[in-house]
C-alpha cells in the first residue's frame, strides 16, 4: 500500500480536522506534540548523555595508557609526538611524564592559519595555556625540526578502520599531511570508536593504529589495534 501523503489528501485531513475540531482544540493538540516531542529529544539525549558519559574514564585511561606503553614502536621511538589531554580526552600524562624524563617527548603548539608545529619538552612544568585551553609548549622553545616516527593523535570520534574526525579546525590534518613518514595511532575512549567507517573528505589523514579498549577494560589485555584501511 502506498502511504504517501500528497497535497490534495493533506488538504483533505486538514479541513477534516478543521470540521471536527475548533482551532482552539487544534492549537492545544499542537501544543502537546511540541511538548511531547521536547520530551523525547531530551530523553534522547540524556541516553546520549549515559551512553557517553558513563563509563569509568580512569580505568579507560589506565588501560590505554599500558597498551601504548606495550607498543613496540613507542619504545623504540626516539621522538613521540603526544598531546596534553582535553578534559574529553584520555588522560595520558603518565606516559608524557615518561617521554618527557627519557628526552623523547614532542608536544604541539599552534600557530596562525591553523598550523602547528611541535617542540621538545623535558620538563611538564613548562608548558603554558595556549588557544583552547590547550596545554602548549611556550613561545621561546624552538620547534623540533627533525623526524616524528610516531604520533599519538587525539581526536573527537574514529572508526576502527582508522578514520578520525577532530575539533574541525584541520591542526593535525594539515600537519599531518606534511609528514607522510609518520606513524598515526589515534588515542580514544572506546566510545568515540566506531566499528563502521566514519564519513571522510579527501584532506582527512587516516590512522594507521588506534589504541581503544573494544570491551570492558578491565577485562582486556590492554594492546594498540591496527586499523583496517
Ligand atoms: N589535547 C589536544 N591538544 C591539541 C588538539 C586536540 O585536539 N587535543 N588539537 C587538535 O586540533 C590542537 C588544538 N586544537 C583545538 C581546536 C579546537 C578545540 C576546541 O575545543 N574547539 C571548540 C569546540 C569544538 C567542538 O565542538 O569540538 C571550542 O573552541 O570550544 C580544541 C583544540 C593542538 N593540540
Ligand atoms: N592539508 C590541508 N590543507 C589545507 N586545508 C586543510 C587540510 N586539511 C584540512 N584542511 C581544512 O581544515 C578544515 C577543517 O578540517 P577537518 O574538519 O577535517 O578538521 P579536523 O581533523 O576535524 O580538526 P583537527 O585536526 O584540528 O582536530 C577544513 O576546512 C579543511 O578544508
């Protein structure tokens, strides 16, 4: 059956409703939909909300934080290009700490025109609040000008397969693209890792490796995934 509703059957319903019920009538029953339909967005999304939110990010944290450190290209990298963590980020200061200690740690700063750059940090207590909130190296320290064999990448939400959407301002794409030699594993809880592809343009720069927990972390042996692309 075809239950489309053309033109001339709308007019029809609505003179109907017209016949049968006053305007007043009608502009109440409207009222109720708008309220009801409020209602049901708000549902949806406190239940987005919940199913964000309420995961224990700490132990999601720790996890990551112990397959990176299991990683065999984090161990032998001379340099790991990392990022001070957003409040939505996992929290991996323990491995910058480290990086830091052994003189292999690269944070970025960001530059006008949506560039970046990233510069050698050997102690956390130099960092200043930049653009965002961000914690960036100061404007003094020189950029690092030499090769990044592995970048840890955060981002807002990644596919399994290695596709990553950040804060849409293009930092780590454009920077990225600039240094094709390097190794990308994007840095997520696991609910910002989608098991189907995400929607991608051409200037968007797939990971080659995503470190999530798939389950319950507690559960898993904590491990750095290859993406499937
Ligand atoms: N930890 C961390 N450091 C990073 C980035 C990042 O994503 N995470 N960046 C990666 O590029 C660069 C900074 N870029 C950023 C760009 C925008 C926002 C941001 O919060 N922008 C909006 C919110 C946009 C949104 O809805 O997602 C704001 O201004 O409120 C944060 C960082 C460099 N350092
Ligand atoms: N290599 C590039 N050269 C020039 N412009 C670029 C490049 N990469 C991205 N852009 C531009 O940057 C803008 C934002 O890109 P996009 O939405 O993919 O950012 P994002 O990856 O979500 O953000 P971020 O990398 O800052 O976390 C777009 O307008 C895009 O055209």
């Amino acid at each position: 059956m075809n239950a489309d509703l053309g033109f001339s059957e709308f007019t029809l319903l609505l003179l109907l409703a017209l016949l049968l019920f006053s305007p007043r009538d009608l502009g109440k029953a409207l009222a109720k939909f708008k309220y009801y339909k409020g209602k049901f967005y708000r549902m949806k999304f406190d239940l987005e909300d919940a199913m964000l939110y309420n995961f224990d990010k700490d132990a999601e944290s720790a996890w990551i934080v112990e397959a990176v450190r299991r990683f065999d290209l984090y161990r032998s990298a001379p340099k790991v290009a990392a990022f001070y963590p957003l409040a939505g980020e996992p929290d991996i200061c323990p491995l910058l700490k480290e990086l830091a200690k052994e003189g292999r740690l690269l944070l970025p700063r960001t530059l006008e025109n949506f560039q970046m750059e990233f510069v050698e940090i050997h102690r956390m207590e130099d960092l200043v609040e930049g653009r965002f909130h961000v914690h960036e190296p100061p404007r003094y320290l020189p950029a690092y000008q030499g090769e990044i064999p592995l970048a840890l990448v955060p981002g807002v939400e990644f596919s399994r397969n290695g596709n990553r959407h950040g804060h849409g301002k293009g930092y780590y794409d454009r920077f990225l693209a600039q240094h094709p030699e390097t190794v990308k594993c994007g840095v997520a809880f696991s609910v910002q890792v989608s098991a189907k592809p995400l929607e991608c343009k051409p200037h968007d720069i797939p990971m080659n490796y995503i470190v999530a927990s798939k389950n319950d972390p507690s559960k898993e042996i904590p491990h750095v995934e290859k993406a499937t692309v």
